[in-house]
C-alpha cells in the first residue's frame, strides 16, 4: 500500500513516500529530510486512511458499471413495481449504458458525471434527466456500500431544475360532471359502461389505472362502497397488474348515483370480471389534447356537454371538490383518495379548504344559539358596574 523510499539531491539525502490512490493510481510524496518525517506523513495520511476505510483495493474497484447495474436490479426490482422496472432498463439502455456500461467504476469522475447529466440535459426534459442520474446515482451507492469506491462521484452533480409550474385545477360542478356522463350515454357505443366510468372517477376519485383494474366482485352495493384492491398499467405492449399507490387497500364510499349506473355495467356478471373493457381489454387513456379537434368519445362528450376540458385524472380533484363541499373532512378525504397523509391531502388541494377559517366563526355563533337560545349579545355596562381603579 506504501513504503518508504530515499533519493539524493544536491542538498542531501531526502525520503519520498509511495503509495496507491484509492483509485487504484500511484503517488508520492517528496522532500522529507528525515525518515522520521516521512514516516510521521506515511502514518497520518496513508495508515490512518486505511484504518478508517478511506482506501478500497484497486481490484474491486476494476468492476464496469454494466456489472453493478445487475447486482442493482437484482437488489432492488423485488420491491419495485411492473412500471418502476420498465422505466428503469429503458433509461439505462437509452441513456446510461451507451456512456458508462463498460467503465470501471473506479475510473467515473465526478467531471465526467457532470458532462454526461448536462449533455443529457440539453437534450431530454428536466424530469427525466433528474430520474435518469438518480438511477446512475443508485448503482454507484451500491459500489460505495461494497468498498469498490471510497465516495458516490455522483455527490455535488448539478442537476437541471424542474420547472414549477403552479397548479391552477379546475373542477366541474355537479351538473356539468352529470351532463358530461349523460353525454357520454348518448355515444355511438359502450354508452352505459362509459357514463358509469365518468361518474365513477367524477364522484369516487378513483385513479385510471384503479378503474381499470376494478372486478365486479370489488363493489359492494350493500355497503355502498367500491373496494380498491388492485391498479392496472400499461407497460410497454401490455398490461400488469399491481398494487394501489401507495401499496394500501382502500373502500371508498360509493354515492347511490354511481351504484345505479355500475349496476348497469355489472348485473349478471361473476366476481373476477372486469368491470370495464373495451374488446376484451382495458380501457384507453383519453387525452384532452387538441381538444379542438380530438375525436376520442371522452372530448366528444366533453364537446356537447360544454364543459371545461378536464382530463379523466382531473375528475379525482372534481371528486375531491364535491365531497369537501358536501361536508368531507381532511382524514375522510385523504382515506377516500388513498393519499399516504392527511399533509398531503392538505398540500394538494388547500385551495378547496380556504373557507373553512370563514366557517368557523358562523358555527361557533349557532353553537352558541343552541347551547344558550335568548343569551344577551350585547351587554350595557353602567358607570356604576364599572370596577374603579385600584389606589395606589
């Protein structure tokens, strides 16, 4: 690892120390006139960085990055769902293998990290640039944890910045979001099936991906709730099913409106049945892009409804709208959406408490009037009741 070597100069005899970087290169360090001195550097920089698990062996660190990107997805696909793991290989074969599969992980540099995320960057969106490093980011925290590298060069990369955008909802009325399922009756086919599916996102909140992985047996009519059990995604060419966001079973309430439009949809149907499918697969995204001229059935009916163009992921804020307004708390509202904290309910859609702090001072006054009917609002104070000032 090091040692101790002398050389002549015109001034004498001098002692030099040799020794391996962590990465694998040798250096040293000149000019001691003792040996004792040289010695003395050698114990506090070298021996001691040893002692401390500041040095890896060269060897180890000779591993590709390629190499840890399988002990990667063999460490952590197990917990990662379907989605996660698709996007994962694509943006390592699209992005990270072609730089950075057969370099030794002891040879990435923090310099050659940066080149690559702003090169990246100039290209491809903020977002998944960001995603992008943060999985190169991963495989090099395994090579660290492994003692191939002292420290993740991944440390200090500047990344480009999201944009924030400020989320300006729009949630549609009770009657438009009925006059946007009942148009959507009046399709040319599967009417019945996609007026339940409106209401249903527009009344219970569900996401996409929870309605479509919806079975018969998962509504109960006679408590009146839609169990969410499953999420259904596309990935890739098909379709895999998962757990709900958040990985939590949840029972929603289930308004009687949307009961008589599901069982329309599922009467006479088993338990393990789909609720909703169009030829025999799940339903399509609807985009409201070019809403102008998009012919999908969903912007169709949005166009003779004469509603706002709301994506069916925006009827989950309409859900949340109409249940704050019909007396929903945060805890309720959070368990209905499937949010993993009531914070979060509350970050997301603040907006639609802003007049809570209104309420408050007109419930306190009619709890006043129940508690206390004919109490004195006003009360005259004399001169004579007036407590004098104390002498002093």
């Amino acid at each position: 690892m090091a040692n101790i070597t002398s050389y002549e100069t015109q001034s004498g005899r001098r002692f030099e120390v040799r020794y391996l970087k962590p990465d694998g290169r040798s250096s040293r360090k000149r000019g001691f006139a003792r040996k004792k001195d040289a010695e003395l550097w050698m114990a506090e920089h070298v021996t001691a960085a040893k002692a401390s698990d500041m040095f890896v062996s060269h060897e180890a660190g000779m591993v590709t990055v390629g190499q840890l990107y399988e002990q990667f997805v063999a460490e952590r696909s197990p917990i990662w769902k379907p989605s996660q793991a698709h996007t994962v290989d694509s943006r390592w074969r699209t992005h990270i293998a072609p730089r950075f599969a057969e370099v030794p992980v002891n040879r990435v540099t923090r310099a050659m990290l940066q080149d690559w995320v702003s090169a990246l960057a100039e290209r491809r969106s903020a977002s998944l640039t960001r995603t992008t490093a943060n999985i190169l980011d991963g495989i090099l925290s395994i090579a660290v944890q492994d003692r191939r590298i002292v420290r993740n060069p991944m440390d200090g990369i500047t990344l480009p910045r999201k944009p924030r955008k400020k989320a300006v909802r729009t949630y549609l009325t009770v009657a438009q979001l009925m006059r946007l399922a009942d148009e959507c009756l009046r399709g040319r086919r599967l009417g019945v099936q996609r007026r339940a599916l409106v209401l249903l996102l527009g009344f219970c909140g569900l996401r996409w991906g929870e309605m479509c992985a919806l079975r018969v047996g998962d509504v109960d009519y006679g408590r009146g709730r839609v169990e969410v059990r499953s999420n259904l995604v596309r990935v890739g060419t098909g379709w895999v099913e998962g757990s709900p966001k958040n990985g939590e079973v949840r029972s929603v309430p289930m308004p009687q409106i949307v009961a008589d439009a599901l069982r329309g949809v599922t009467d006479g149907r088993g338990p393990e049945e789909r609720v909703f499918a169009e030829d025999g697969e799940p339903p399509r995204l609807q985009s409201v892009t070019d809403a102008k001229t998009n012919r999908t059935w969903y912007v169709s009916a949005i166009r003779r409804a004469g509603v706002p163009a709301v994506s069916p992921h925006e009827l989950r804020h309409t859900a949340a709208s109409i249940a704050v307004h019909a007396g929903a708390n945060v805890k309720a509202l959070q368990r209905m959406l499937g949010h993993a904290s009531a914070s979060m309910t509350l970050d997301v859609y603040a907006d639609l408490f802003d007049s809570d702090l209104d309420d408050v001072a007109r419930m306190v006054d009619a709890a006043v009037d129940v508690e206390c009917p004919g109490v004195n609002r006003v009360q005259n104070v004399s001169k004579t009741d007036e407590v004098a000032p104390a002498s002093a």
